[in-house]
C-alpha cells in the first residue's frame, strides 16, 4: 500500500472555510483510496537535454522500460503530427532497458508570448507502436501554461500541499547560453529558461536567494538581486516579480514564490532589519494585490484562491522579518536538501525524507538535484551543473513515479526540461482529485 502522508485534503478540513474535524475513519479512506489508484503518468515523453552542446538543447526520447507495451515495440520520433500528417519519422529507436535515448535533434528556442500561452505540441512528437504497427501510446513537448486552472473541476478542494508541484531549484538563476564555458558560468547557473518561460512550460513553485548589493550613483538603480550562494547574478529581484506578475496576470494560475535565503547584504543584524523592510516593500508594491493573505493558511482550497484573486504564495525565510513587516508573507518552505553530490546518495537521502514524517501544514519541496563541494568546483571535478543535472534528471520521474508519488508536495530540479516532472504532476494530481472524489460519493 503507497505512503499518503502528503495527501491532507483540505476539503474535508474546510467548511465555509472554518477548521473541522479530521474523523480517522476518513483518514483511513484517505489511504484506501489513494493506494489504489495508479498513476497515469506517459509510458513515453520527450525531454531536452541538460548537457552543454555546440548544438544546442538536444532532444531526448524517454520510456518506461519495465513497462508491458513495451514489449515487440518500437519507439518514433517526427517532426510533424503523425495524426495528421503521413510523414516518415525522423528516425526511430528499439525501447531497451536503459529507458533513454539522446537524439541528434536539436529543440529550437520558444518565445512565449501572452498571444500563444497554449499547450500544443511543439516541434517534435514521439510515438509508440508494435511490430503490428498499432499505436499504443502517443506524446509530444509541450508547454503547460494553465494546467492548474483548466483541472480547476477536480483540483478547487485540494490545498498547495494537498498537490504535487514542479520547481525549479535557483530559478532565477538561468542562462540560455549552454556552452558558457567559463568555471563560475558552469557552477552558477541551474535554469536556461527564464522565471515567465519556466511559469509557461508547467513550474509552479519558484526557490529564490537574494543579495543587496548598494547603489553606486551612475551604475544600477536595483538595490535587490538574485544570487546563487555567493555569487550574484545580473537579475534584480524586481525584474523577477514583474515577470511573476505577468504570468499571473495573463492566466488564472497558482504560483509559489519561495524566498529561502538572504545572503551578502543581510548578515549583519542592525542593517539587516532595513534590507528586509525594503525588500518586502518592493515585493508588496509589485505584487501585493495578487498575494494570498497568511491567514489563509497553506491549507486553504484552492477555490479560495481563484475566487479571491489572490493566486500568489510568498513564502519568506527571515521569520522576524515575515511576522513583523507583512500579513502576505508565509512560512519559508522546508526545503529536504541532500547537499550531496552523487546520484546514490542523493536518492538515499530522499528515499529517508520524502516520505519520512508527517507535514505540519507546511509546503515541503523535495530538493532533487545534485550539489557539488567547494573543492570539487575550484577543480571542476563534475563538469558543471549541466553534468550533474544530467546525471539525475532522468531518474527523477522514475523515482516520484513509483517510489514516492503518494508523498511528495514540491519537486524542484535543476534544468527542469531535461525531466518529465510537470507531466508527472498534472498525472498524480489527477489521480489525487479522483480519489478524493471517490471519497466524496463514499462519504454521501
């Protein structure tokens, strides 16, 4: 029977939005429910590659090698709908047990524009047939800029921690440049997509760390940036904002903003209080109509939220700064972090904390991505975050697919497009709505 200790269903927490009772004999239909209802995830998907290329963002087939269709079958890849198009696949490839292969096609960039924010196929479709040539599966990249809200029928009584959410670990540190050759560009940046793009393929929850860097007179105006570590990029947190603001604005979606740490700037505590201040003031001025007032509680029902308006989530690392200067400002989000560096050690640490405790009500991210040493990166032992992400990214879906699928609330991932991890969501939400549901019709 699967773990459901992520699945809380805030319906039955919520009437006319006031606290009730959690009776046990619904917990225990909770777990019945959601043990029996299988993920419907792709039995095959396209990513784009995470390793720096002269060509350039490469496309990846993917299967389920375990998987029974796959047997006496054959995987195609097109450049055109093959429903509606009688072209010959580009090329075609045998699904072994490796469940990967990485094409010599390369996946142009998408501009994203509020005139086409939909989820059509782009560019390239994947099939999978038998020897028979019957179709047994079929599937595409594509963007995924109002799955939220679209699910909104079966979605509006479950909370943010009810959901599983696709994140993207340093969001705002981002580079569309793969060779970027230097030793900091290979170490700084995590995302080739920036913080609009990354909202309109899927990614719902956004880590953030910011640096105050003074105004010098005749340089930048922007006091607030985003930083990795210690190193500040050239993207100011208001940029970040505006750019959350649009997506939100062009759509009906939920996003959380997850500012988890303060660095360069807010370590000494008398000019620290300031810092906060004036960076929660910016925020407020940015995006403060939209922002889900902290008395909502992260255990609110969705349609809450989309009958409010209010469909951003801050979270705010500095509880002083959090309790004292806004009523719009959350917890921080408990971020499980390995700190590890390979891909063993990494699962070992999320197979003892992803399903390891309960929540407390808390957004809980699933920090799954690799992180390399001080002295690994001074001798660029790993090749560079795009290695690392490379090394994991395809384990990823295997992993919240099967293992933890029951338990786990925010998956954030470094070069989010070379996994499936936005397809597996929309599957398991959909799975939790139905079983929910089917609570509902016993619960009658």
């Amino acid at each position: 029977m699967g773990q459901v200790k992520a699945f809380s269903l805030s319906a039955f927490r919520y009437e006319n939005f006031t606290m009730s009772v959690f009776p046990p004999l619904l917990l225990s239909l909770v777990i019945l429910h959601t043990a029996s209802a299988a993920v419907t995830g792709p039995l095959i998907f396209l990513t784009v590659s995470s390793l720096p290329s002269s060509d350039h963002r490469l496309v990846e087939i993917n299967w389920v090698p375990e998987d029974e269709a796959m047997r006496d079958a054959i995987i195609h890849l097109y450049d055109a709908d093959p429903d509606h198009n009688t072209s010959i696949p580009l090329m075609s490839v045998q699904p072994g047990s490796r469940g990967y292969f990485r094409t010599r096609y390369r996946f142009p960039e998408v501009v994203f524009t509020e005139a086409n924010l939909t989820d059509a196929c782009l560019h390239y479709w994947v099939r999978l047939t038998g020897y028979d040539r019957k179709v047994r599966a079929t599937n595409c990249l594509r963007g995924r800029p109002k799955w939220m809200y679209e699910s909104r029928g079966a979605l509006s009584n479950l909370s943010l921690t009810d959901l599983m959410l696709p994140g993207t670990h340093n969001a705002g540190s981002y580079s569309a440049d793969a060779s970027a050759g230097t030793l900091m560009a290979k170490y700084l940046y995590t995302q080739e997509e920036d913080v609009w793009s990354q909202l309109v393929w899927g990614v719902r929850h956004l880590d953030l760390r910011v640096a105050y860097r003074r105004r010098v007179r005749g340089e930048e105006e922007e006091e607030f940036w985003i930083t990795h570590s210690t190193f500040r990029t050239d993207l100011p947190v208001r940029e970040v904002a505006r750019q959350v603001r649009r997506f939100l604005l062009a759509t009906r979606e939920i996003v959380v903003m997850d500012f988890h740490r303060f660095v360069s700037g807010f370590r000494d505590r008398r000019s620290a209080r300031q810092r906060h201040r004036e960076l929660v003031t910016l925020l407020e001025e940015e995006l403060g109509d939209l922002m889900i007032p902290a008395g909502f509680t992260s255990s609110a029902p969705l349609r809450l939220l989309w009958d409010t308006g209010r469909r951003l989530y801050v979270g705010y690392a500095d509880e002083g700064a959090r309790t004292r200067l806004s009523s719009r400002l959350f917890p921080a989000v408990r971020h499980l972090w390995a700190d590890a560096d390979t891909v063993k050690d990494l699962k070992s640490f999320l197979n003892r904390s992803v399903c390891g405790g309960a929540r407390s009500g808390r957004l809980t991210s699933a920090m799954a991505q690799l992180t390399p040493t001080t002295s690994g990166v001074l001798f660029n032992v790993y090749g560079g975050l795009r290695q690392m992400a490379d090394q994991v990214n395809r384990k990823i879906g295997e992993w919240f697919r099967d293992e933890w699928n029951d338990c786990a609330n925010i998956v954030a991932t470094d070069y989010f497009l070379g996994n499936n991890m936005v397809e597996l969501a929309v599957a398991t939400n959909a799975k939790r709505a139905a079983a929910l549901k089917r609570i509902e019709e016993t619960m009658r």
